[in-house]
C-alpha cells in the first residue's frame, strides 16, 4: 500500500511535470486543453493539444524518466489495460537529460514493444525489454531507454525553457 505522503508527493511532481508540458507546448505555438478526471483514468489522455495548422491531437504526458529508466504500461495495477492500451495519440516522457519531451505515437511504441520486448517475466533490475510484475499487483510493465524509443519514426523532442524549474 502506498502512503499518503507517498501519494501527495507523486501527485505534486506530476502536477510539476504537466504545468513543464503546457510551457513547451506553448514556446513551439501549441495550445493546450486539459482533460477531464475522468478522460485521464479511462483513455489515458493528459491533454488535448491545438497545433497552428487547425489539428488537434491528444497527448498522455509523463514524468520522472531517465535515460536508461522508462517504465512502458501494458497492464494496470488492478489489471486493466495499461496506458500503451489508452486512447491518447501521443506519449510525452519527460526526459530532464534533455531538457525537454520526447514525443512518439502511441502506436509506433505500441508495434516497438512488440517487436523488440521478450515475453518473460524478470525481476526489476533485468526489465529492460522484458516483462516485469510487481509483487503483490497485476500491472504488466517493461523498461525501455530512450534509445529504444528514438527507434520509433514519429520520435520527436520538445524542449522547455531550461530555466524553468522541474
């Protein structure tokens, strides 16, 4: 079970890493509509973002990535179709490294995972490219690096103004 202080805490450094998101979309010309509570927990969609050019496309925005640390949901914690599954077009990893987001297509992830990710299950230390499962839970999760996601063809970086603060 995960704690209060535990809950506050993520929840403030995603509010944090989503206020970043808006600003970079706003430096490149996006405009940016949050979702509801609702959209977010049951498509897995962040933001609705408003591109010059009159399209608009959702985005599942996330935080806390490291270059050789990304956690990709297959699976829930209550065993529910992970946010691979959800309906956002794009996935936006924050990447600090590189001060600013790598987008990719959902999809594209999607069909990435399943060409390069062995389906057997490890512990967490070996999960990159491998599944991996909690103790305890029933979400379904894999680690990939930021160079597997550069594989992707729709990768692409957003930067953020470096002096904003994360």
């Amino acid at each position: 079970m995960v704690s209060k202080e535990r809950r506050d805490y993520s929840w403030n450094e995603g509010m944090k890493t989503e206020q970043l998101f808006v600003s970079a979309c706003n430096k490149i010309g996006y405009k940016t509509r949050a979702t509801s509570k609702e959209v977010d927990i049951k498509k897995h969609i962040d933001f609705y973002i408003d591109r010059p050019n009159g399209t608009t496309t959702s985005v599942d925005v996330k935080g806390g990535n490291h270059p050789t640390v990304i956690w990709v949901e297959f699976r829930n914690v209550n065993g529910y179709k992970g946010w691979m599954y959800g309906e956002a077009e794009y996935i936006a990893f924050q990447m600090p490294e590189l001060q600013g987001f790598c987008l990719v297509e959902r999809t594209d992830l999607l069909d990435l995972c399943k060409k390069i990710v062995v389906a057997e299950y490890t512990d967490k230390r070996n999960a990159h490219r491998k599944l991996y499962q909690r103790k305890g839970r029933q979400d379904v999760l894999t680690k990939l690096h930021l160079t597997d996601i550069q594989m992707c063809s729709t990768y692409k970086l957003i930067q953020y103004d470096e002096n904003k603060e994360v």
